[in-house]
C-alpha cells in the first residue's frame, strides 16, 4: 500500500480493524522479539482478513487505480488484461509482500490465478494470496543454504541475502525493507563485507531506523511500566497539589526523546546517557517537575537541570523516579538498576517465616521503613542487591521532583512531619565493589566507569537482535566485538547497534 496517502491507507485499515482483534497475541517474554510461536487460531483470522483486505483493495476505485500506477501513468484496474501490465502488478507488490523478487514459477502461478477468474474482480485472488501466504506473514528464513548440522534436527543455515536483508530492516525499522533496498541487494553479495557494512549504513541512517532502535530501549528500559499517576490518596493528592499529574505520556517520551538525541543526533556514547546534564522536556507540566524551561526540540538549546537538584543521566528521568503513591519506590527503583541495566541475576527468595510488613511511620524516612523492613530478616539476602541502589535517588519525591527533605503525611491529607533524606551507601555494583557514593549522578558515573554498564547493554541488545539469549562461550567474541564498537575512542551507541548485524550468527539460522 506504499503508494497511497497515510489517510487512504487508513481509511482501508479501519475497515478491517474488527478482523485483526480476532488474531491472538503470542506469548510473552522478555522482548517481545523473542515470542516466534504460531498458533492455530491465527491461520483462519488471517486468511479472512487478507480476502477482505483484498476484497476492499479492489472495489475502491482509487485505491485499485493508484496500486495500478505501477503499470505506467493513467493505468487502471482494466489495464490489468494487459499481460505486461499485470507481470508488473504481480512483480512489484509480490515483491514487497515477499521481500524479495519474485521467482518465474510465482510470477505464472499469480497469472494463472488471475486467469481461472472470472468477472470484474480477478485481481481479488492474486492480492489476497499475497496477503494470506506464509512469506508475507511471517518471516521464514528457509531459502538459505545449509551449513552446518542435519535437517529437522540441528542444522544450521546461512541466510539468503533477502532474508539477511529483512532481518536488518526489522531490526531497525521495525519494518520491510522497501523497493530501493531490495533492489541494491540484488546486485550485491552480502557474504563481502564491504557490501554488508553498505546495506547496513543504509538503513541506520534513514530516518525510520529510529523506530526500531527505540522499541529496544522501550522494551529494555520497560518503559511501559511506567505507572500512570491516577491515585486519589489523600497524602497522594496533597503532595501533587498544583502540579499536572496527567504526565505518563510525557514521561516516556522524554525517556525516547533523550535516548533518540544520543543515538541519533549527536555521536552518542554509554557515559552520556549516564551522564546528561540536560533535560528533554517538551511539555510545560514536565518542564515544571524538572524546574527548567521547556525543550524545543533543537540541540542548540537544550536545557539543564538546576545544579543543586543533584540529577543527571538516565534515571535522573521523571520516569524512572514517579510512583503512584505519596511514597517513592525504592526497592523497584533498585530492582530496575540491578536487573535491566546490570544485568545481574537476584536468586529467588528462600521461604521467608520472618517477613516484616513495611509500615511508613511519620517519625521516619521511606528509606529508613524499608531498611527496617528488610534488615535483620532473611528478606536482606535478596534486598540488599537492590535496596541500595534505590537509595540513591531518594532525593527525589513520587513525582520526581528534588528535594531536601521528605514529607510524611497523616491518613487525612495533612502534613506531619518533614524528615531528611540520605543518598548515601555502598555501590556494590560489582562483588567486592565497596566504592561509597552518595547520589544518583555518582552511582551513574560509576556504573560508566566500572564497565558493566556497557556490558549489560550490549548484552540486552544481542537479545533484542538475535531473538534468543546469548551462549557465553559461543557467542562471546561477537558481543565483545560488538562491546568495542560502544567503548573504544570512536565508538558510540550507534555504532554498537549496527555492530550488532554485522557479526557472523546474525546471519544465520538455527533450527530449534
């Protein structure tokens, strides 16, 4: 549907939404790209949707005329009797259905298709069988040549070059490669790798790879577990007494606007999403939160955040900081440090039989409740892994805003104390790791400096890329290489994302 307008093909789209609800969702994991399993229920939905889809395609005089075009300017659905014409047709969105060219057998069977119908709608079976064929939906990665391995059991198979090619574009745009890249494939090996790094280059810097490279850092970052701020507790609503807390979107999207300037904008590095000073607030309700004038979006005037508010880098973000309660989170902010981006492994609490219910006391600090919820109880081996590193960030209330000491409310709404708040404690990011920083900007700083940061990161999006977890032991080298191409002098964020489909199991394909 590449030649029509976004309204036109929205306008097609609505017509089948009540269709595309009866396709069930895969199962969950941890990135969505890993959920590859089919079901049953999904075969008879399909079908259905890709003969309406087809069936509305062709009874829309100017949807069927504009995919015409194709044929040559003022060609109609009626120039498709034209032999030339419809070879044309069926070359051009046979392709984009299949993401490749295709070969002479399907181009006669789409042919013959059309011509074992009768009437005026013959076009009707060609375009919904490429709607409804396995190629378009899924992506197969079956036309490669076996190299290692036995078939059905553990072979190994080295992807075509278009199915290399659709690989990379799902990558980073989350979408099909279109006409201009599949036909430069055509004339390239991509076993070169003057010629890979080529295709690659391509697509990174066209605009639409930012949608796929921030789909990792929403899935990684578990962006949409950002809590909406809805609570109407009493001590909830006095503390957000003049401020907008319809702000969720604007939350996330500060988060993608940040991470979109270093990827994308500027040579961005690890250390500079751990270390920003600035900013990325497009909205007045946000912009108020962060006590800075709002962003316009330019990279000559961004803004930066008040010096003594002690905030920086990534989780110095509303986002990570807001919780749906008067009360801030530290162990879920420590949970979060640990397990996404330290990629640390916390083993399941034993039976607990001594398990302290937290009791938020007006006389004491949220730190303080947890600390003496969880200390001196078998709850400690677990929380001490992510309890200090939640700490860090207690200077910021449940709305993300600074502060210098912590409200304590009474059930009523009312305030009954002000108690000061401490930053401070031992990194432990490593084992032995007995580093004492005080403060969200030094924690940061260190995990920049320690290494592991990075390390995590590129962990989480070999992951993303390969659709499975990685083997230490066989794909170590790749994800060091890819690690360089993050750390070394000329390195940056992008650099490591393209490394990613440049190592030598991208291109391939395991049986499972």
């Amino acid at each position: 549907m590449s030649n029509l307008s976004a309204s036109s093909q929205n306008t097609l789209l609505a017509g089948i939404d009540s269709s595309l609800d009866l396709i069930p969702n895969d199962a969950d994991s941890m990135f969505t790209r890993f959920d590859s399993a089919t079901f049953q229920a999904h075969v008879s939905p399909s079908i259905d949707i890709a003969y309406n889809l087809a069936s509305m395609i062709v009874s829309n005089a100017v949807f069927i005329d504009t995919m015409t075009q194709v044929c040559g300017t003022g060609s109609t659905k009626a120039s498709l009797a034209n032999i030339t014409c419809l070879q044309t047709f069926i070359k051009t969105y046979g392709q984009r259905a299949f993401r490749r060219p295709l070969v002479a057998a399907e181009i006669t069977d789409f042919v013959n298709s059309y011509n074992s119908q009768v009437g005026d709608d013959k076009i009707v079976l060609v375009i919904s069988r490429m709607l409804s064929s396995p190629r378009f939906f899924y992506k197969l990665d079956n036309e490669g040549t076996k190299i290692a391995g036995n078939d059905g059991v553990d072979a190994i198979y080295q992807l075509s070059k278009y199915e290399l090619l659709s690989k990379i574009t799902f990558l980073f745009w989350s979408a099909p490669p279109d006409d201009n890249l599949i036909n430069m494939v055509t004339n390239l090996d991509l076993n070169q790798s003057a010629a890979l790094n080529q295709v690659i280059d391509s697509v990174a810097s066209n605009q639409k790879a930012k949608t796929g490279i921030l789909n990792f850092y929403s899935e990684w970052l578990k962006l949409g577990e950002v809590p909406a701020l809805t609570s109407t507790d009493k001590a909830f609503v006095a503390l957000a007494e003049g401020q907008n807390v319809n702000i969720r979107n604007d939350l996330v999207q500060e988060v993608l606007d940040m991470l979109e300037f270093y990827s994308f904008t500027t040579n961005g590095r690890y250390e500079d999403l751990m270390t920003s000073p600035y900013s990325f607030a497009k909205t007045s309700s946000l912009a108020q939160i962060y006590s800075t004038p709002v962003w316009n979006g330019s990279s000559s005037s961004l803004q930066r955040f008040p010096a003594s508010d002690n905030r920086a880098g990534l989780l110095g973000r509303a986002a990570f900081l807001v919780a749906n309660s008067a009360y801030t989170r530290p162990v879920q902010k420590g949970k979060r440090i640990r397990f996404h981006l330290l990629c640390d492994d916390v083993p399941p609490p034993t039976m607990v039989t001594d398990f302290k219910v937290l009791v938020q006391n007006t006389g004491i600090s949220t730190r303080q409740a947890f600390e003496s919820a969880t200390e001196g109880s078998s709850c400690i081996s677990c929380h001490k892994e992510m309890n200090p590193l939640g700490f860090t960030s207690e200077n910021f209330d449940s709305l993300g805003r600074a502060r210098k000491a912590e409200l304590k409310f009474n059930i009523d709404g009312t305030i009954a104390n002000s108690v000061n708040v401490d930053t401070s404690t031992i990194a432990n990011i490593f084992p032995g790791d007995d580093t004492p920083i005080n403060g969200l900007v030094e924690m940061q700083t260190h995990i920049a400096s320690t290494g592991k940061g990075q390390k995590c990161m590129v962990q989480q999006f070999f992951r993303y890329s390969q659709f499975r977890h990685e083997n230490e032991l066989q794909d170590g080298c790749e994800m060091e290489s890819m690690r360089q191409e993050l750390v070394s002098g000329g390195g940056s964020l992008l650099k490591m994302f393209k490394a990613s489909a440049k190592v030598s199991s991208f291109a391939k394909r395991r049986v499972k």
